[in-house]
C-alpha cells in the first residue's frame, strides 16, 4: 500500500504485534500530525489504510492523520479471530450464552473446527484488554511518537465488533492519550458487561474524549440473536449517555460484516473533520 511501513514490535507482556503505519499524502514530520490508531489490523488495514486519502477531498475534508493499524505477526497471525479476544476484551468480562451459541453455530455449519471453536472460547475465559491499553500508550505510541514525528495531542482510536468494546473500555479508562474514540458495533453482548460497571462506577462523570458509536440497521432488525443482543445492549448505552455533549451515534445500512469501513468513515467524518 502506498505511504504505508510495516514493522514487529514486542510488547512489555511478551506478546508480538504487526503494526502498519500509513501516513498522509505528502506527509514529513515537520508537519506533526496526530494518530489515529485502528484495530484488527489483519483484517481492517486494506479497508481502512486506502481511507487516509480522503485528506484530499475537496467536498468533505478530513483532518490529516497518520494511521496506525495493530495486528498480530508472524504464525499468530492466522489465529487473529481468537487472540483479538484476549486483547480487546475487558478483564473479567463474562461470556455471554449467546456468544457461545453462535460459536456452537459455527462448528454446526462447518465454518468453525471443534478445536477452533474451543480455542476461541478459551481466549474469552482470560482476558486483558487493560494489558493491551498498556502496551499501546506506553509501549507503541512512544515509539510512533519519536520515529514518525507526531502531533503533541489530538490523537484517536477506531475499533470494530470486540474492537468497538476495547474502544468503549479505552473511551471509559481514560487515559488522557485519545481525543476521540470510534467504536463500531461494539461487542457489548451480555447484560452484566464490564462496560455496564464501568459506567456505574464513573456515575454522571464522563471521559474528556470525543466518542462516537454506530450500530447497524441488520443489528437491529436480523435474525441473529447475538448481534441482536449487541444492538441492544448498545442502545442500553446510548440511552445511559445521549444527549451528552461529545457523544453521537449513527445507524448504518449494514450487517455485523460489512459495516467496518462505513462504521470507519462515520467516525472519521463526525470526528475529525476539518
């Protein structure tokens, strides 16, 4: 892809990650641009990476960003689907019925291994997305920082499905490091989610962050019964902070598979406009 480097970095955990980093057309450091870093990297770069052009759209202009895309390396990275669980999932997370249904489904219908669908339930039984929050304000962000010159603030994350729950977990922990946060179709699948004591606990504070969320309409009105759990529970959500200022929320004419790169573009246009 064009203007974009890849590199493999360690965490402080021991984990290996493969990271792409896609800069703006025509992009020096003099120019210190902010980050936005997007998740599922083996799946989302090719969709989202392309997106940094539209910098150059002269009807809806987008504030220049380098784009930085986390996915796993090496060997790890065919079994994505699974470690992203140990990653974007908040820690003591339980597992909703629901989700092991549609993962039972998988094995029915032969899209899942038995094997397969036990390792991708193992990974939900030790999860720690406060270790991967870790690994990317105070192990890759430095990094990014020195080697490609960024701005000092103004920084954001986009994440989709488990990536939309690590960026609500990322939105709630507020670390100071995001100025907006995306999180697509979040996966907030049971009732007793982490995400739910989380806003208990911050009562009527919210996090200094933008945070903008989409839903799809397929969600909504399918027939699965796990993204309809998602959709609802995230409506829960919304309902809890809306009307809020810094937060907003759009319906996609999508299903759970094909609403990434809107759900992207949705973000990038309600957040960082210029």
């Amino acid at each position: 892809m064009p203007d974009t480097e890849y590199f493999e970095i360690r965490s402080s955990n021991g984990h290996d990650y493969g990271v792409w980093v896609t800069t703006p057309p025509g992009y020096t450091q003099a120019a210190g641009a902010p980050v936005v870093y997007v998740l599922d990297g083996n799946w989302a770069v090719g969709m989202t990476a392309p997106l940094i052009v539209t910098q150059l759209d002269p009807l809806h202009k987008i504030q220049p960003y380098i784009q930085v895309t986390i996915g796993y390396a090496g060997d790890e990275a065919r079994d994505w689907d699974r470690l992203r669980n140990r990653d974007f999932v908040p820690p003591g997370e339980p597992i909703a019925p629901e989700l092991i249904d549609a993962v039972e489904m998988g094995v029915r219908n032969g899209t899942r291994t038995r094997q397969q669908a036990d390792a991708y339930l193992a990974e939900l039984r030790d999860t720690h997305a406060d270790a991967f929050l870790a690994f990317i304000t105070a192990d890759l962000h430095p990094r990014i920082e020195r080697e490609y010159g960024t701005a000092a603030g103004g920084h954001g994350i986009f994440g989709y499905s488990y990536g939309g729950l690590f960026a609500l977990y990322a939105w709630l922990a507020d670390t100071g490091l995001f100025d907006s946060i995306g999180a697509g179709s979040p996966g907030v699948i049971g009732a007793d989610s982490q995400i739910f004591a989380m806003l208990d606990t911050r009562g009527n504070t919210r996090p200094s962050a933008r945070l903008h969320v989409t839903v799809n309409e397929r969600e909504l009105l399918g027939e699965l019964t796990v993204y309809q759990k998602l959709a609802s529970n995230v409506t829960d959500i919304l309902h809890r902070l809306l009307p809020s200022d810094g937060v907003s929320a759009e319906i996609l004419r999508e299903t759970h598979v094909t609403g990434m790169q809107a759900s992207f573009l949705s973000y990038l246009r309600t957040c960082r406009p210029l």
